[in-house]
C-alpha cells in the first residue's frame, strides 16, 4: 500500500481530515450526540449507551481522543469524557466557509 503523503496537505486540511476520519464510524457519532445530549463529563454510562462491548467502545473513544473531539480526565479509577469544544469548533468553521463559498459561486457547474 502506498504511502498518504499527508506532508503535501496544509497542516488545516489534514487537521480536517483526522477529525472527518474520526466521524466516519456510526459508533463514534452515537458517542459524540450521546456526550453532547448530557452536556456533562461521563465516566462509565457510555457502554450503557450503545450496543457495543465495552473494548469496542474504549477503542472508539480512543479513536474520538486522539482526533481531539473529546478530552478524557481521570478521576480515580476512571476516565471521564467530554466534547471538546474547540476542536468542533474548528469543525464548524471549516463547513461555513464551505458553505459561504458555495453561496457566493457564480457560476454552476454541474
């Protein structure tokens, strides 16, 4: 298998691109709605959420982790998640300037 060669990307679109890879698994989305509906750090009821054991789900948290979507502090003897903020934010921002410029595009392409 080739190499990705992320080094010709700007450090934004491979910035982008980690966080949309991160997205790109139905478990990962249901854990990111989940931590947004409860809008509190959780510690262990995300298993509970999902249809998933819980080594399936500590992979897709680690997966949200590393892609900077959610922040992980201990407590004891667990790990408690939230949304990161900033990094949806970034996110957002990505897909409004998507959008401004679809918007203000003269011309129609297809």
């Amino acid at each position: 298998m080739g190499a990705t060669k992320t080094e010709h990307f700007t450090d934004k679109q491979n910035t982008i691109a980690t966080i949309a890879k991160a997205l790109g698994h139905p478990a990962r989305i249901a854990i990111v709605e989940y931590l947004i509906k409860v809008d509190t750090c959780i510690c262990g009821d995300i298993v509970n959420e999902l249809p998933l054991a819980q080594p399936t789900v500590s992979q897709h948290l680690k997966e949200l982790k590393t892609a900077g979507l959610i922040k992980g502090n201990i407590e004891g003897n667990a790990i408690c998640y939230c949304i990161d903020e900033k990094v949806i934010e970034k996110l957002q921002n990505y897909f409004v300037n998507i959008s401004t410029k679809l918007t203000n595009k003269k011309n129609n392409c297809c």
